[in-house]
C-alpha cells in the first residue's frame, strides 16, 4: 500500500505504522481525517488518539472522524472476519474531545455509511461556551454546542 501511495504522490512522506506509536513525522497539521479509523480501537485508545491528534494539530486545526452517537460495543462480520467495533455516546466525545483542547464544532448523521460524524476544532484556550444536547452540560460545567 505505501509503495502505491508512493507513486501516486512522489516525495510526500507515508508510513504504516502504529497510530499511537508514531511521532506523525513530526508535523503539526491543518487537519487530521480518521474516517473510518476510531471505532476500530477499544474506547480507551479511542481517548490516547484524541490526545495523539490533539497533539499534532494547529491552534484552529480541524479533526473529522465518525463512528457512533451512541455508547456501546458491536461485532460485526467482514470477508468472513469478525470485526470489533466501539464507541463513545455523543456527549463522551464532546467531553473527550474537550479535555485534550479539542472543541466540537459539528456533528451530524452520514446516512450513507451509517454512522455518526464528528468536527472538532483545536483551541489552546477553548472558551466557556453552551455546548448542550437539551439540558444536559458536561461534569466540569463546560457547555458546547451541538
């Protein structure tokens, strides 16, 4: 796979690698995309991913990755591979993405694929703002919107 990227963009840097184990080419980005990537990994990777991209993301950098609005674990079958797949619940991404200065700018249903797409948006500063689904705030009292 990384020698067919390769001949189709000469000279830009790929690897195949460990997500988490890899320092990103030590690069700070414009935007990270984890389609179909997050609900691979069992929910506490899912948070070291977060921190990971977090880390190598530009102050206003944006994040777009999907899996589901609900909390929960399926297993589902591909090419006769039975595959694990987790999530988070919406209000647990928004809180998980909050804590590493990631701040949910939208969310929405891809009814396409059948999941549940998120955008986050890197602050350094993220400010106090109504960030709510109906009532509910998260447990330190910071808000957002959804």
């Amino acid at each position: 796979m990384i020698e067919q990227f390769a001949r189709n963009l000469p000279g830009v840097p790929a690897e195949c690698s460990d997500l988490l184990q890899s320092d990103l080419f030590g690069r700070a980005f414009d935007a990270v995309i984890a389609y179909g990537l997050m609900f691979h990994f069992p929910l506490n990777k899912q948070v070291a991913v977060i921190a990971k991209v977090s880390e190598h993301l530009l102050e206003g950098g944006k994040f777009l990755f999907n899996s589901s609005s609900e909390q929960g674990e399926t297993v589902s079958e591909m090419n006769a591979v039975k595959v694990a797949h987790w999530s988070m619940s919406a209000t647990q991404y928004a809180q998980t993405l909050h804590k590493h200065h990631l701040v949910l700018a939208r969310e929405y249903a891809d009814k396409q694929s059948g999941s549940y797409v998120y955008v986050a948006e890197k602050r350094v500063h993220p400010q106090k703002v109504c960030l709510q689904r109906g009532n509910r705030v998260d447990a330190d009292g910071w808000k957002a919107h959804f």
